[in-house]
C-alpha cells in the first residue's frame, strides 16, 4: 500500500515553455499531497502544500505564480513549471499524505531546461 | 539553530557492523518522527515512524526516541553495502498536518 507514482519521470523543454508534472496516490486517498525540490547534492526543499479543493500554501521565496499547483482529486495533484528557465532545473518530488502522519513519495521527475 | 539537525557525514562503517545515526530537532512540541533513506538519484523512502519515547525495531532497523533529550536516532544492524545511502531524518511539525522538516541527510558508506 501507499503508492505514489508521478509522471513523467524525465523532461527535457526548452527555455520559456511550460511543463505539467503530475503525482497520483495509486491506493489511498490523499487530502494533502506536497511538493518538494532538490538539487544535486542538496537537501529536499519544501515548495509548497497542496490540499484537495483548495489553494496550495507556497513556502517563502516560491513564486506562485510560476509553480501552479493543482490539487482537483483526493488522487491526484499537478504541479506546472511556467515559462521554465535553464535554472529550473532539479529534480522535483511528490509525496502525499498517509494517515495523519506518514508521508509517501513518488519516484519524481528530473526536470532539464535547455 | 537548525530545525532539524544531522551530521552530514559521510559515516563509514564495515560490513556487518552497527551503523548508528543521530538527529536533533528544536522543537520540543514535536510529535512525530521520521527516517527515509534515499539512494542517489532517487526520491526518500519510508522506512521507520517513531511516536513514543523508547525504541521501536523493524527488522534490522531500530529507531530511538529521547523527547526530553530533543534528539532521535537509527541503528542499523548487521550493515549490508546495500545501506549504503543518505538517510534523511524527518519531525513533524506541531499544528501543521503531516508537514514534516528534513535535516539534511547523513551519508551512510558501508565498506564491504
């Protein structure tokens, strides 16, 4: 149990386009899904929480308007990179929530933008 | 003060041995405590949740809670070289629904 998958898992766009990253809770269902970062060699940075019907809560120093976040199903939640720059790159990660407490992640999406 | 401290190693253990790895954490109305492992390239992985003082096995892992102390731990026995990875400690925030902070992570080397 708790599975979380995301798709894609590798994109490589070019610079000023946007890119969908999506994550689904493949047995469960998931009223709090999170979005995190991390660079290489880097410790994971919280993005953003994002809550079933409502609007994510972005950490400080995240542009909103830059990381959509959509979270329309208790399975499923989008994150879009807009008008992505060769600094967007890392690697982005889901995890959702399990019970009250647990966090499960995907395998996430390794992001290149030339 | 960090909110959740780990020493970031790397830790470097023989084959078969105890492999012991410490966090602290700042906030003493935490409640929750986590361990993910993550291999290079690849997203955490869940592999202990500790709630109560005391210790809690799963196999050849065993977590350890002191709140009065502020800090947690893991131990792992009989070290394999397939341990070898960077293990992220993980506090649930008080108030905040599953909301957890990340130390840094501890690289983990198990020599064969």
């Amino acid at each position: 149990g708790a599975v979380v998958s995301q798709h894609p898992s590798r994109v490589i766009c070019k610079s000023g386009t946007s890119v969908k990253i999506e994550c689904r809770s493949l047995d469960f269902q998931a009223t709090t899904m999170f979005w995190y970062r991390q660079f290489p060699k880097q410790s994971l940075m919280l993005m953003a929480t994002s809550n079933e019907g409502s609007k994510a809560t972005y950490e400080q120093g995240v542009e909103k308007d830059k990381f959509l976040i959509n979270h329309a199903s208790l399975t499923l939640s989008t994150l879009t990179v807009t008008s992505a720059h060769p600094e967007d790159s890392s690697f982005y990660i889901c995890s959702a929530g399990y019970s009250s407490y647990e966090q499960y992640f995907g395998p996430g999406t390794r992001l290149t933008v030339t | 003060q960090k909110e959740v401290e780990q020493n970031s190693g790397p830790l470097s253990v023989p084959e078969g041995a105890i492999a012991s790895l410490n966090c602290t954490y700042s906030d003493r109305g935490s409640q929750s405590f986590f361990w993910y492992r993550q291999y290079s390239g690849k997203s955490p992985e869940l592999i202990m949740s500790i709630y109560s003082n005391g210790d809690k096995e799963d196999g050849r892992f065993t977590a350890q809670l002191n709140k009065a102390s502020q800090y947690v731990s893991l131990l792992i026995r009989d070290s394999q070289p397939s341990d070898s990875a960077t293990y992220l400690c993980a506090v649930r925030s008080p108030g905040g629904y599953q909301k957890v902070t990340f130390g840094t992570g501890t690289k983990l080397q198990v020599i064969p």
